[in-house]
C-alpha cells in the first residue's frame, strides 16, 4: 500500500509563501522541506497519541498536542499554537440522512 504524504502542490505553496521577497527555493529544497514536514508531524502525532492513551482516551486532544509538543523540545512554539488553536473554527456542516 502506497504511504500517503502531504501534498507536493500546499507544500509548495506555503514555501513560497514565507520566502522573503526575491529569493527563491529549488525543487529539491521543497521537497527536504515537505520531507521534514512530514517527520515532524509523524512524531507530533505519535507523541499526542501516547499521552492520550495515557489518560484511556480514544481521542487526540488539544491538551495532548501541547503536551507533545512539549516532549519534543518545542516549548517555545507553545505561544504561537495557542493563538493558532484559539482562532475561530468554522462548524461543521452536518451530513443530511435520508429518510427512506
């Protein structure tokens, strides 16, 4: 089974997007950088997911993440993903269920 990763085309994009004016990336850095991506958000995941089994929870929460990323030694981006976290989530749309 194919391993799924994240997007080529997003990665990209968000490269170019923080890129000071004038300067460019080659594709090949764009692709260490999704590389590292990826492997960060590997280890993110499995880090929340033991402290959530921790707790018997079957889900991933907030707290777990800060928590996690605690564990990796990235204290200091706790202000910045708090800000992040804290910014209004648009609802889900409910999924209609047909009556038959």
């Amino acid at each position: 089974m194919a391993e799924l990763g994240l997007p080529r085309a997003a990665v990209c994009s968000l490269v170019d997007e923080h890129l000071p004016a004038g300067l460019r990336c080659s594709p090949e850095a764009k692709e260490c950088v999704r590389s590292c991506l990826e492997e960060v958000l590997q280890m993110l995941t499995a880090q929340a997911n033991d402290a959530s089994m921790k707790e018997k929870k079957n889900t991933i929460s907030e707290r777990h993440v800060h928590q996690a990323v605690e564990e990796l030694g990235l204290a200091e981006r706790l202000p910045s993903l708090a800000a992040m976290c804290s910014a209004e989530v648009p609802p889900r749309k409910k999924k209609k269920i047909s009556s038959s």
